[in-house]
C-alpha cells in the first residue's frame, strides 16, 4: 500500500496547479454568441470511464468504448476494465471475475442486462454463450467492484456487471451487418426499427457461427459456436408522467467444448420477456416496477443431462426526494427459480428439481450533508434465502468532492454469496460418469457431491478512491480496496472417503490497486490505459479432517493486469485503434502471463456504409488463460481476424 | 501528475505534437459559455424581464456540466446566472434551462419526460438529443464548436427562439 499513497502524493502536487485556470473562463462569459462559436477549441477528454463523483468503484463502457474495443463477443469488452479478469476458457466459455476468485462458476459476480439477472443459480456464474446479444443494441456496460449487495441483492460479492440496451428511439431504421473471418465462419446482424405515435420499437436476428479455436493437449478441440438469436425492445414516447417498456428475446445454438475425455458439446435454447412501467407521482417521487420471465435451457448431448432453469421476477422501486439533503430509494422484489434437471451418469443433481423463492426488501438514504460536497450514502437489504433465513447486507459509502475537479470516496459493506446447485445438490461422477462411487467397480478419481449444509460466504470489504481531472483532458480512477471473507468455499474428502463434497472451512483476506488513466493526447487521438494489482491471502479456518484440500478458486486472478489503448481518428473517416493488453501469470495452475494486441480498423465510406476489420490476439505467444476446469477441457486461443461491412438506412 | 508523464507532455510541446491540446482555450469552457449566451436569445412564455436572474439546471454529469457550474453566480451582460447540480424533479419546472450533460445515469429521454410540455430550454450534446424531443444540441465541426436548434421541440415547449440564433445555427430542424 506504500506504493499507492506515493502514487497519490505524486499525482496531488500538480493537480493543484490547474485550479488557476478559472480566471480566464469568466472573460468568455461576456464573448459574444458569435464569438464564441468563432473561437478555436483544444479538444479535452470526451469520456473519462468512471462516474465524475459516484461514491463508488465504477467504469462505464460507452458506445464509443464498444465499437472502437475490436471485439468480437460480449466478454471481450470487460478485457479493458480495471478490476476484472476475463479469461477464455474455450471458444465459447468465460470466466470473469472481479476482486479475485474468478472460474467459470466464478460464483461472486453478478452479471444483468437490464436489470434481469442472467447469472444462473444453479451454477452461480454466466452461460455467456446463452447471451450473445448484439453489440449495436447496447447503450453502455456500467462494471461496480465490490460488494454492491444493498441495490442488487446477493451474489453481488465483488461486483455487477449491469448491460443496459439502447432505447426503441435510439435505434431507429434499419441496420445490416455481416461478417467473416478465419474463426467467425458468418456473423450476420439484422435491425430494423420505427415510430409511432405512443410507441418506438425495434427487431432484430442474429445469426452466428464460429469455428473451433485450438487444442492443448492435441485433439480435435470440437469447440465450434453456433447460435440463432432474435429479439425486440418497445418504449413509450408519449410525454406524460408514465412510461414503459418492453422486451425479449429468444435463442438457441449448439455449443461445441474439446473432448474430456467424451465431447462436451451443448444444445442450448431459452427466451426471456421483461416488462418495465415508470411512473412519477408527484416531481419528486417516482415508481418503478418491472417483471420478468427467463428460461434456459441446455443439455449435454454426450452424455444426455439436462438442466432447465426459469425465472419468474418482481421488483418494485420507490424513489423519493424527502427533503433538500435526503434522497431516499426504497425496494421490494421477489424471485422465484424453477429447476429441473435429467441426470446422467456422469452429471445429475439431488434433488432433481426444486422451486426456490428468495424475497428482499432495502431500503437506501443519500444524505447530502454539505450540498455538493460531502455525501453520505447508507443502506441495508434484508434478504430472504431459502433454507438460510435472512441475510443482512448493509453498505455505507462517503463521497468528498472539494473542487469539480476531485472526489475522494470511501466505502465499507457486507455481501452474502448464495449456495446453488452445485454446492448443495451436485452428482458428479467424473468426466466419463465413472467413478467408484457412482458405479459399483468403477475406477478414477472420487465422484464429487453437493453438501446441503453448504453455507452462504460472506465478505466484509473496505474501499477508497479518488477520481480526478487533472487537467481538460487527463483524468484518473483510483481505487484501493481490501476484503475479508469467511466461510469460504472448500473442496474436501467427505468423512465417509467415498467421494469429495464442499465445506465452509476457508477464510481469507485479498488486497487491491485499480488504476485507469484517460488521457486526449490530441485533437485524434485518445490513450486510455489502465492497471489491476491483486494479493491475496486465503487460509482453512478449521484444521481439515481429511488430507489434500483445496480452496476454491484460490490462485485463479492475476497478480498483475494491464492495458493500454489508442484511439485515433487517422482522418474524417478512418480510425484505427489498438488495444495492448497482458495478465501476469496463475503459477499455481501452471498458466503463464501473456500480453497480447486487438486492432480494429474502420473506414467509413458514407453515412450509411462502413467497412471494418478486426485482428484479435495478435501479439505473443497463442496462450491459455485459465487452466483446466473441472467440468472442461481449455483451449488455446488463435489469432483471430474478421471483416465487418455495415449498411444502415 | 507523475514526474515523467510531464516530462513527456514537455517534450511532446517542443516537438509541436501536443501545443494545441495544452495550450488553445479549453473546449468545455468554451461550451459553457455558449450555452449561458442562449438565454438572450429566447423568449419564456411567462415573460421574465431580460435583466432578471437566471437559473440554470444541470443534469448528469460531463466536462461541459462542470464548466457550466463554474459559472454559478457570475453576471453575463448585466444578468446573473444561478447554475446547479442534479435538480429534483419538483424544481427542475422552475429552470429556465436544463442542461444534460453527457454522462447521466439516466438517458436524456427521461430527463426530457419529466420537462415535457413545460417552458424549458434543453439543452445537451451529441446526436441523439434533437430526435429524442431536445431543443438545442452543441457539436464540434472541426476546432469550431456549432449547434443544432429542433423547431419543433421549442413550439412544444412554448418557448421562442429569436431567428438570429436560427442564423447561427449549423441546423436547423422542423422547420
């Protein structure tokens, strides 16, 4: 931590230097209109990443951010925020972690698309092949570090990811995208969207079809990606105290994975529809509430298993200006999870299915103590588990904001970490449904089974930052953050040595340093770079009955991560930009570091015609980035190029 | 400020790579100033005489909205502007002006909902204001900074435009 308050000290002095700038922008005030638009600009930084004075650990990925990135899936977009690892475990699978613990059940991220959970809770993680929405329908990523549980509710341990789509109005006529490449067989994106009175809406379809990445170990990786996608978004646009929205989507796809020993391949399919209805009450309290529906559906063709998830959500929001200084937000929702499952040899839960509801009430106080200046906001949720009882999640977040230019922060909060499936109801019998356990004169490693006393981890976090525009056109994030967990997860032999099962038996602390730089280094051109630094320090609480232990998703972030990126405008209608990016090794699972380059070139022809062309992973060695799953086999990423021709009209 | 990053921004100056960034007037400055100057270039409905105070509201947040606050307070030809942060919905009906900065956690349409129909000049950048129902949209043409004025925005508002700030303007919508 040394480290980061001289970073601090070293940033502060000549920060201090630029506040004398404002004698002359009183001398423009009496400019006349004329010349005022006759006068030359600099131009300044268009977009810092972070919320200016949000008591938070917060980036926003904007449009720009989206298209100019050169990525080709959703998960690629969160390589370049500070904070998160994203590792690829094959051609459609991510792990995505924030603050640490990060695995394709990474389990302590909660990831949304407009407000609907898509992280599943059979799993606690992301099927992100189940949610490859277009980029051209996204307005802009917000990521939230750590524990975020009074507005979002539990699993947000370390974070949220919320992915917020673009109005109807925003998106209107037609759109047609196509492209192709060495790994993107086709990609063919199709919107079209109009207006009438009361009403925007648009549709769109989305065809896709990737081809396999490499194998590891020297067999076919069988990894290939298909999927079908289609949807619609529709939004009132009538002026008055009500609005609404709607909107839904429905896919299905295959989604190959290389063999472990069997193939791995997935059918997949699910639709979602979410309604949304804001109404003001009086100018200063509104009401929202919004209710959705979200089934999943996917099924190991190897082996025959199926899991089945749907959910049925309500969530109401009051949000109310109770006097000058306090701006209170209050909420009630109420989740129910269906879960249905056919089980295999190799894969099945006990019980098969089950109905699980969890219900929250929060309720939030942002207290402006001195206006402008010093905020204090506070709140608590109370969440029902089942068979856990009430959780308590509270949070309490300061902001200082002494000049426009600085905003310190601090925050300390508590979040739960929910048991799924896999920890209470898992039959897992090993990659060939062979275990000894599972089957009389089998052989191999134990079988691994849920244990139904799991418990809900649980984090305790403290948090600071400082935000700041040092100048019109350098800004800086900082933050720094240190979590204390209890009740771990573990993975142990169970007393009776047949098989492996999960305990609570680990605790720990991890330390952090998240630093983005946004920098217009000219008029064309913009550098935005940014470092995650990660320690952590996870320990049994209880002497183990059994020997060899492991603590889940322990050694799975990278100690270090890095990224820096260039925008630039090459002329009116060309930008090139590239993305260097590299992660310190996971020595533990045996995966080197690597840094590696994304470019994208884009030349526009008219309003109405774009060429692009992406290159992925060029730089360094082709590279793994997790290490082996338990339930998959890694591949090994290729270098990837696409091109892209857009026509809107 | 690191050290060495001021080393490079100097060594960049005397190279000539990065003078005009660090030295022209900065762009948000700029823009503020242009938008304070709309108020003698509209008409409210209820007639507030042309010296009176003047308030102007700042939604969401951004290099230009910051600005804007810097001006809290200063006299502009004889009239004082009075310029704050993130309104409540109640008194956003008492600006005269909204300004929606660029980054809000809410998108301009709803901002603009809760004005609709009520005599307030909005005003923001970027594209997608003006087909959204916005009146006055800032853009940069070059190193020149412009504007675009919806026609059929302001009438709704009740709000008049007076035809020498149409003059200025780069566009001019719902004519």
């Amino acid at each position: 931590m040394k480290f980061a308050f001289a970073l601090l000290a070293g940033l502060l002095g000549p920060a201090a230097a630029y506040g004398q700038a404002d004698s002359s922008s009183e001398g423009l005030l009496n400019l006349s209109l004329e010349s005022l638009l006759d006068t030359e600009v600099s131009s300044v930084l268009k977009h810092a990443s972070g919320l200016a004075d949000a008591p938070a650990a917060v980036t926003v990925l904007r449009r720009e951010d989206i298209e100019r990135l050169g990525a080709t899936t959703l998960p690629d977009l969160l390589r370049v925020v500070p904070g998160l690892a994203v590792a690829q475990v094959d051609g459609n699978k991510w792990a995505i972690g924030s603050r640490g613990f990060n695995g394709f059940f990474g389990s302590k991220l909660l990831v949304l698309i407009d407000g609907r959970s898509i992280y599943n809770s059979t799993f606690a993680g992301v099927f992100w092949d189940a949610y490859d929405i277009p980029f051209d329908n996204i307005a802009r990523i917000e990521v939230i570090r750590g524990p975020a549980g009074v507005l979002w509710g539990s699993n947000a341990v370390n974070g949220v990811i919320n992915i917020v789509t673009r109005s109807a109005q925003e998106t209107q006529g037609g759109r047609v995208e196509v492209g192709a490449g060495n790994v993107e067989r086709h990609l063919a994106d199709l919107r079209y969207g109009a207006e009438s009175t009361g009403a925007a809406w648009r549709v769109y379809a989305r065809s896709r079809d990737r081809d396999e990445q490499k194998s590891a170990v020297g067999v076919a990786p069988g990894d290939t990606t298909r999927a079908e996608r289609v949807g619609f978004r529709a939004d009132s646009n009538h002026p008055g105290p009500t609005a609404w929205m709607l909107t839904g989507d429905a896919y299905q796809g295959r989604s190959g994975g290389a063999p472990y020993p069997q193939p791995t391949t997935d059918d997949l399919h699910g639709e979602h529809l979410l309604g949304r209805l804001t109404h003001r009450l009086s100018s200063d309290s509104s009401l929202q509430f919004q209710a959705y529906y979200d089934h999943g559906w996917r099924k190991d063709l190897a082996v025959g298993s199926v899991l089945d998830e749907k959910v049925l959500d309500l969530d109401l929001l009051h949000d109310i200006q109770a006097s000058p200084s306090h701006r209170l937000t209050w909420g009630t929702g109420w989740r129910q999870y269906r879960f249905d499952s056919d089980g295999s040899a190799k894969l099945a839960f006990v019980p098969s299915s089950r109905i699980t509801t969890v219900s929250n009430l929060f309720v939030q106080d942002e207290w402006s103590l001195l206006p402008r200046e010093l905020v204090v906001v506070g709140g608590l949720r109370a969440e029902n588990l089942p068979d856990h009882g009430l959780q308590w999640q509270p949070n309490l977040r300061v902001a200082w904001t002494p000049t426009s230019r600085h905003t310190l922060w601090a925050a300390s909060g508590k979040a739960v970490r929910a048991p799924n499936k896999v920890d209470t109801a898992l039959r897992y019998c090993g990659p060939l449904g062979t275990s000894s356990a599972c089957l009389p004169g089998g052989g191999g490693a134990p079988p691994a089974y849920g244990n139904p006393d799991f418990l809900p981890e649980r984090v305790v976090s403290l948090e600071a930052g400082w935000r700041t525009r040092l100048s019109a056109h350098l800004s800086s994030d900082f933050a720094i953050y240190e979590n204390r967990y209890r009740r771990l997860e573990t993975i142990e032999i169970a007393p009776t040595f047949t098989n492996l099962t999960y305990y609570n038996h680990a605790k720990g602390t991890t330390q952090g340093l998240e630093w983005a730089l946004d920098w217009q280094a000219a008029d064309t051109w913009q550098l935005r770079g940014g470092i995650t630094l990660y320690k952590e320090r996870l320990v049994f609480a209880e002497l183990p009955a059994q020997p060899s232990p492991i603590i889940s998703f322990h050694d799975s972030f990278p100690n270090r991560q890095a990224f820096l990126r260039s925008l630039w405008d090459v002329a009116p209608n060309h930008r090139l930009d590239v993305t260097l990016r590299g992660a310190g090794p996971l020595w533990h699972r045996g995966v080197p570091g690597y840094g590696t380059a994304d470019v994208r070139w884009t030349w526009r022809y008219d309003k109405g015609l774009q060429f692009s062309l992406i290159g992925r992973n060029l730089g360094g060695p082709e590279h793994r980035e997790l290490g082996d799953q338990p339930f998959f086999q890694e591949t090994v990423l290729r270098r990837e190029l696409v091109g892209l021709v857009t026509v809107t009209f | 400020m690191a050290p060495w990053l001021r080393l490079l921004v100097f060594a960049g100056c005397l190279l000539g790579l990065a003078s005009e960034v660090w030295c022209a007037v900065p762009e948000s400055e700029v823009r503020a100033a242009i938008v304070v100057n709309f108020i003698h270039y509209v008409e409210w409905p209820d007639g507030p005489p042309p010296t009176a105070d003047i308030r102007i509201c700042i939604a969401g947040h951004g290099s230009t909205a910051d600005a804007l606050l810097g001006f809290n307070g200063k006299a502009i030809h004889g009239r004082r502007v009075w310029v704050e942060r993130a309104p409540a919905a109640s008194v956003i009906g008492n600006c005269r002006m909204l300004f929606v900065g660029e980054l809000s956690n809410r998108s301009p349409i709803d901002w603009l909902r809760e004005v609709a129909g009520q005599p307030v000049l909005t005003v923001s950048e970027g594209e997608d204001f003006l087909p959204n129902g916005g009146i006055i949209s800032l853009n940069r043409s070059g190193s020149r900074i412009t504007f675009d004025v919806n026609l059929l925005a302001m009438r709704r508002s009740n709000l008049r435009i007076g035809s020498q700030l149409l003059r200025l303007a780069r566009d001019v919508h719902g004519k």
